[in-house]
C-alpha cells in the first residue's frame, strides 16, 4: 500500500493543504493559509477531532431522538465533517452545504468523495444569500461555521441575519454557530444579545478556560424559540475528552450584560485570533 501525500493546491480564498494523518489510514488534516480548518476521517466518521467539531457533535445527537434523520443547512463547508457525521448517525437525513470557496468545494470532491446515496448536496455559494433564498420553515438544523481566513464574516453576525436564520428554521429548529472570540468577549456578548433579541432560547458551549477569559477560543452558540435541553447537552460535553461547560438562563444573561444588538450597518467580523491560538499542534 502507497503512503498517502500531502495535496496542495491554490483555491479561491488562498491555499489549501490536505495533509495525511500518519495514524489513522485514510484520515486528513485541511488547512488554508496555514490554519486549520478540517479533519476527515473516511473509514471513521464519526470521529470528531477538533474541540469545537465535538461540541457540534453533540448538539447533533440531542437535536432529535437518536437515528432520527434531521433536515440540516451547513453555512460554511470545509472537508464536510459535520455533513458526513450527520450522514453516519442519521441516516436519511437531507442535508445542504453551502461554502463561497467553490475551488475548494471541488478539491475536497475530488480528494474526499462523500458516499454514494449521502443525502449531502454541496453549493458554491455566499452564505447569507443562500439563507435569503431558502425557503421559509424548511430547516430542522441550522449549522453556521464560516470564517474568512480565521473571522468571521461582519454580514454573518447581524440581527438582520438572525432573522433569516430564524425564518429558514422550522418550529422548534435549532441554530448553531461556531464562533471564536476572548476576554473581554465583545463579540461574543454581541452575538448573544443579537440573537437573544430574535430567539427565546439561548445556549453557550465552550471550555471554561475560555469563558474565564485565560484564553481565546471557540464557544458554539445555540439559538431556538424551543426550549434547548441544555441538562443532555451537559452531560455530553461535561464527560467528553474535551470537557466544556453549557452556560444557559441567568448565568448566560449576566455574561452578555449590556451588549447590545449588532445591525448590519455597524457589523464587523470576529476578532483576529492572537498569533497561535489556532497553530497545529
């Protein structure tokens, strides 16, 4: 059996590595400009090996009764981890990517095929005006991981956009949003109030180590007119390998504080990550 090689190629918003994982056979690392953005494992994927990757794992498994397959829209495409999860734990599922790098989009067809009969459709495309055209109530789950380079992207953080989450997301739909940010979390708590101006429920995922302000890092927000079962979520995260915290109801009210609501007029993207928060270990 050859060894597996590094691919590098130039794709629309810099350049994109698919390094071999040198333990784990047919699994690969994606990175772009450096900074890592994927990992793929194609025997196994159910493997989950980034932080935040995780995380999201386990907002998908408490998202509906176990194997229930789910109707999900992912804003922000990578190597498809989280499509190819979904894929493996729901089978059944219909589920949409939408990424703006469509010379990426194709690397990652050609180097990591989805399987046959996935029920995953990729599209070159922005990610709010995909959210603008898709229909009203369709959405079971919404995924938004987008970052231009290591931010993200000032129209993706609006109350203008929170709304159009809100209008795909069926009834009782659930929101979720990778989102990076530190101490003193003037981002992070705008968002938080942004989407708490749109939303009835809120919840905050992250390390405590990042909430505490030691560290900047990534926290998932959860959003949804439906009541969140934070308690499950808690579980999960509390006794994964990563351990994290699940921040709800008043102690998530007194973190936001006084932020206040982001419009698209004043939106700016996430803070530029310090030198080496995200580095390949």
């Amino acid at each position: 059996m050859s060894e597996a090689i590094p691919v590098i190629r130039t794709v629309d918003h810099g350049t994109a590595r698919l390094l071999p994982d040198v333990d784990r056979e047919r699994a690969w690392l994606l990175t772009v400009d450096g900074a890592p953005q994927s990992y793929v494992d194609l025997d196994e994927p159910t493997h989950l090996e980034f932080e935040y990757t995780r995380r999201l794992g386990h907002v998908i498994d408490c998202a509906a009764d176990d194997g229930a397959p789910l109707t999900v829209l992912h804003l922000g495409g990578g190597a498809l981890t989280l499509a190819r999860y979904v894929h493996a734990t729901r089978p059944g599922s219909a589920q949409d990517v939408v990424d703006a790098d469509g010379a990426l989009l194709t690397l990652v067809a050609e180097e990591l095929p989805l399987p046959d009969g996935s029920g995953i459709t990729v599209h070159d495309a922005d990610a709010r005006a995909w959210l603008d055209a898709t229909p009203a109530g369709s959405v079971d789950l919404l995924i938004a991981d987008v970052f231009g380079g290591s931010r993200v992207p000032a129209h993706l953080t609006s109350v203008e956009y929170a709304r159009l989450a809100e209008r795909a997301l069926r009834a009782g739909g659930l929101y979720a949003a990778n989102l990076a940010d530190g101490a003193p979390f003037t981002f992070l708590t705008s968002q938080l109030a942004t989407f708490a101006s749109v939303f009835e429920e809120l919840a905050l995922i992250a390390e405590p180590s990042v909430l505490r302000g030691r560290r900047f890092g990534n926290a998932v927000l959860l959003a949804s007119h439906a009541p969140i079962d934070t308690a499950a979520l808690a579980r999960r995260t509390a006794s994964d390998v990563f351990p994290a915290r699940v921040e709800h109801g008043a102690s998530l009210r007194r973190f936001t504080g006084a932020a206040p609501v982001v419009r698209d007029a004043e939106a700016v993207a996430s803070p530029e990550p310090p030198e080496g928060a995200f580095s390949i270990g």
